[in-house]
C-alpha cells in the first residue's frame, strides 16, 4: 500500500490540481485578466478584493477548494481578511461610457469617482490590476457603472493593431475620454515613465486611436422637430392668437402658408400689424403641444425676419403649481430677407408674469416639471421685459416667415485633456534671460515636461475632435480634518483653506499663477464633458483663495447663475460659457482677444544644479514646500 501511495499519489494529486485550474471547473466564475468589468455581480461592497484575483482564487468555499488548500497549501494566495469575493463574471457592454486614462493616479482617482456619482458609465485601462481593484472596488456605483481593463500599457497603444484594441474592447461603448496621464518619475525601472514619453507620445497615439474609433455621431450637433412648416401637414390651426385686443389694443396678427420659390417648397408666416396705443404687442401660441426637452440645449428657428426683435415662448408643465401663471421668454433678433437659424438655449430663456421678470425662477428646463414642456409660442412686443422699451421694434406691419421650429443639442467634448499651467507661456520664451523672470515651475520644467504636454495639446487641438484642454495650476490632495486640539497652527490654516469650497476662476493666455485641489479639479472635468461650451477650448484654472471666494453667501437665483439651494456649489456651465473659442482667439469679432498659439518648441536645456538650487531658495517655492509639508500634500499631477 505504501508503494502504490508513492508511486500514484503525486500523480493524483497533480491531475486534481490541473482540474482545479481547468478552463471546465473556472469557466463559469472568472473571465481572463484581458478584460474584467465591475457591475453588480463583480464586486460586493462588504468583501472588497485586495489582491489580483485569478482562477486559482475562486470559489473558496466547495469542498474542492478545501481538498485543494488541504492538498496544495502553496497555491493559496495572500489576501486581506476582507477578500473573499472578486471579479468574477464579465461585465456587459457600457453605453456612453468614459474612458479614464491615468485612472490610478491622484487626479484620475479622483475623475473616476466624481463620474460614478454622476452616474456615469466609466471604463479604466490599468497595467497594475491589483492597484487598480484595490482603489476602485469600494467607490459607490462601482459595481455597476465600472469597467476595469486590465494589463493594458498606454505607452503601447500605439503599437496596438485596430483588431487587438477590439479584442481588448478598450473602446467599446465608449463616448468620451479623458486623460489624465503624467509621467511616473519613480525609481523602478518598470514603471519610471518620461514626460516625452507619456505626456506626447503616448498622448498623441492615444488621440489617433481613439479618432479612428469613435463613431461620427458623437461629433455632431443633433437636432429633433417640433414644428415642421415645410411638410404637407402644417396644422396652422392650432395656433391661437395672443395678441394686445385681450387687453383692449388694437394690434393683430394671423398666419398664412407661402410658397417658397421654384423648390416646391412651403413655409408660413406669422404677418400682422403692431399698435403702439394700448397694449403694443402680438403673440402666437400653440397651446398644447407637449414634449420633452431633456438631454438637448435650447430652441432652434429656422426663419426669415424683417430686422425686427422678436420673443420666442415657452411653458414648462407645471400646471397646477403656483407657477402656473409664469411662462418664459427668449429675444432673438433678426436681418431683413436673410434666412437664418437662431439658437436659443435654455438658460437665456426669462421667467416672466405679463411682462414683469422673476428673478427668483429656476432655469426653463430644471423646474419643478423638469424637460416637460407644454406649449410654445411667438412674441412680438414693443417692450423687452419690465416694461423697458425694445430697441428693435418698429410698429406697425411685422412678418415673420418660419421654416421649422425644433430642438438642439451642440456637440460636447469627446476628449478632455487636462494638461497644466505653464505649458504655453514657456512656448512664447525666446530667450534663456526671459525664463529666469519666469514663475519657478518655468524656470525648472523638469524633462522638459511643460514642453511635452503643449506637443500633446497641439496634437490635440489639431485632430478634428470635439475637446477640451484644461490646464490646472499647482495641484493639491485636499486634507482631512485637523484634529479639534491639534496644535500645529500652519496645519490647521491649510486644512481650513483647501477644505473650504471655493469658486473657481478660468483665464486664457496662459498668464496665471495659483493652486486648485485635485477634487475640484474633478468637478471641473465631470462638467466640462457635459458642457457643450467647453467645446473648443483651452483655459487655466485656479481656485479664488481670496475671502470673497468662499461659497458660503446666500444663494443666488440660479435663473442667472447664481448658486445652487445650498449656497455651495458653483455652476460651471457659467463658467465655460465666458471662455473664447480656440479658432476665435485672434478674431476681430471675439469679445477679448488673446495672442495667437506659439509654435510647439523642443525643451530648453535643463537647468544646472547649481541654479535648481537657487530657483528652490525662492521664497515662494519655499512657502509652497511648507503647505505641502503640513497637508502631506504633494505637487505629482
């Protein structure tokens, strides 16, 4: 007996130990490391995974894995006393998902957890699954809105043929990306990155293929008809006049089709006569046409004017409300005999009663009826609002010749790019005497860094991508709470300053020093990609550290951008909206022009020890090592 034990038991034991990790007794509990997903069947909340989890660490429980453990107590690997679940089943194919690139660094970390409390479907490309599981497995929304792809290298994405990144699904699903990325000055080997590196050429690949594999829709602007005066059915009987007789004036209007030209066409035109004596205006109003303009951006008109100012209505279904009685109302101004469309977003649209304006309101679309609209309508009126007079108005007989009413959505974003402050004023240095005038971080530009990353915008802004480039200034982890007896003063003024919330302010130019925390960092980013202002723009950014910053004030009405019921959040949709475009930076008809882009030099040569040394003395370097100290905080983006 004992022979036969020697001689066949190892090899019972081995055969058993080669079914255990057999593709029949794992296939159904684990999917290979190519591409793991999180959603409700991944991960469960109370039993995180803390190590990478591989076929021979599913299903611990069944009496295989126990002869198994008893049999090859080698294979069993080490895990913390919390791990007893993981990935384990793919997860399904993400719809408008965003890919995170830089996901396990401080600020991707960050942007991953701000889009899963928006709600959003996000994919994460990581070379360390551990790392990656690990960070990720106990964010809220986690197992149901996160995709991890794991052993994925975005230096070699370059590299990567169409039918490999298929195979890995890397942008499957996917709607928008954001980029992170920053070079890793660690002192492994394996993972030390260069600025060169990541910041350019990787960056640069990564745009490519992510343009040859976004779909085309996502890169145009969508519109959905409301009215139609174009088509065969016009219905220009529910259309009900709303003009000054209700208030015993004298001014009339009234609709009629036209033909329009050889084409075959027709469109209608609203015509009439305004009186001045009584009421002085005119309106038209379909009274009941419901719709919903969730997930667009405003009101679109194609139409032909005569130079007059016109309104254009709207009534969200509130009825019922004490704001039944309100509606809303946006001017657009018009060009004798030129056919045009007018966009009216939403948030120009203003609350009135009569004519008397609700500052009080909230905007059009984010009421108590949310999207839901009821009726809309046209108005023209010898008054703006709050009886002040319009300056376009012209008594007498008006037309208004009207193609199609409908709803729009612009473009958003498909690739934010969040680079940093610096990178375009180094370009405009000429001359090594100019550099050392220059804030520090210019002065010293480690690997050339600032260099390499304006390379990668440019690539960027020259893609044909919808985009966005946000430079941030300084960089700083938000701080938990000091201690209530904590004695370390500077620690405390810190802690008190970054764990403030602060309004925060966008410049262009590249001409701004300052600081802003990896977390507003993050909201920023979360709006811009569903701003359709942020399109098209490069900006700096900085938190206002002053005392007037903090957003702590009543609220103010959010009709005019103002806070939100809490007092405490800024909209940044404000903010995006005073930025200038890229393509008009130089023109005449921008509102404040900026100077051109410099061209895209190669780094300067690095600066001696001896001066890295000086340039550290500086007083304000010193200051900032001192924060940095005090909040454990470091500058690493």
């Amino acid at each position: 007996i004992a022979v036969v034990l020697f001689v066949f038991g190892p090899l019972a034991c081995a055969l058993l130990h080669s079914y255990l990790k057999s593709p029949l007794h794992t296939a159904r509990s684990y999917k290979p490391k190519t591409d793991r997903g999180f959603n409700h069947a991944n991960i469960n909340r109370s039993n995180v995974c803390k190590a990478s989890i591989t076929a021979d660490e599913t299903d611990n429980s069944g009496i295989l894995s126990k002869i198994r453990s008893f049999l090859f107590p080698w294979t069993k690997k080490s895990v913390s006393s919390k791990s007893t679940t993981g990935i384990s089943k793919p997860i399904e194919s993400p719809s408008n998902a965003v890919l995170v690139l830089g996901a396990t660094g401080k600020t991707g970390f960050k942007v991953v957890k701000k889009l899963l409390d928006s709600n959003r479907n996000v994919v994460v490309l990581a070379r360390n699954e551990t790392k990656a599981v690990e960070l990720f497995s106990n964010l809220k929304g986690a197992k149901q809105l996160l995709k991890l792809i794991s052993d994925v290298d975005v230096r070699q994405l370059g590299a990567m043929s169409s039918d490999d990144l298929k195979k890995k699904n890397v942008f499957e699903g996917v709607s928008q990306l954001v980029s992170c990325l920053g070079p890793d000055f660690s002192s492994s080997p394996a993972a030390a990155s260069t600025s060169e590196e990541i910041d350019y050429k990787a960056t640069t690949e990564v745009i490519q293929q992510f343009s040859a594999a976004v779909t085309s829709t996502s890169l145009q602007d969508t519109e959905k008809t409301l009215v139609n005066f174009s088509s065969p059915v016009r219905n220009l009987s529910q259309w009900s006049r709303l003009d000054d007789v209700l208030m015993g004036g004298s001014s009339s209007s009234k609709w009629k089709e036209v033909s329009w030209g050889d084409e075959g066409s027709t469109f209608c035109r609203w015509s009439g006569q305004l009186v001045t004596q009584g009421g002085g205006f005119c309106g038209s109003v379909v009274r009941s046409l419901p719709f919903d303009s969730q997930g667009f951006d405003g009101i679109s008109i194609t139409l032909r004017g005569d130079g007059n100012r016109f309104k254009f209505r709207l009534k969200p279904d509130d009825v019922g409300s004490q704001r039944s009685e309100f509606q809303y109302q946006a001017v657009f101004d018009t060009i004798p005999q030129r056919w045009m469309t007018v966009h009216l977003p939403f948030e120009s649209f203003v609350s009135v009663r009569r004519n008397d304006v609700d500052y009080s309101a909230p905007q059009v679309n984010k009421g108590i009826a949310g999207g839901r609209m009821i009726s809309l309508g046209l108005v023209f009126s010898r008054f703006d609002f709050n009886e002040l007079p319009n300056p376009r108005c012209s008594p007498g007989a008006f037309q208004l010749d009207v193609a199609s009413i409908g709803l729009y959505r612009s473009v958003r974003p498909s690739f934010v790019l969040v680079s940093s402050a610096g990178t375009e004023r180094i370009n405009r240095l000429s001359t090594p005497e100019q550099r050392q005038r220059d804030v520090p971080i210019v002065q010293l530009n480690p690997q050339g860094i600032l260099n390499w990353k304006y390379k990668g915008e440019e690539a960027l802004r020259l893609s044909g991508l919808p985009y966005t480039v946000i430079r941030a200034t300084g960089l700083v982890t938000s701080p938990p709470a000091a201690p209530a007896d904590s004695s370390n003063t500077s620690s405390n003024s810190n802690t008190a300053l970054f764990s403030t919330v602060r309004r925060l302010e966008a410049h262009q130019g590249d001409t701004i020093a300052g600081r802003i925390t990896r977390d507003e960092l993050a909201n920023l980013v979360a709006a811009a990609l569903e701003s359709p202002h942020s399109q098209g723009t490069t900006f700096e950014v900085r938190r206002d550290e002053t005392e007037s910053g903090k957003l702590s004030s009543p609220s103010e009405p959010n009709n005019w951008g103002g806070l939100a019921a809490n007092g405490e959040e800024q909209d940044l949709d404000i903010l995006f909206r005073g930025l200038v475009k890229d393509s008009d930076r130089v023109a005449a008809s921008s509102w404040r022009r900026l100077p051109p882009f410099p061209i895209a030099r190669d780094p300067p040569p690095p600066v001696t020890p001896e001066r890295v040394q000086q340039i550290l003395n500086d007083p304000r370097v010193q200051a900032q090592q001192t924060r940095e100290r005090s909040t454990s905080n470091d500058s690493n983006t």
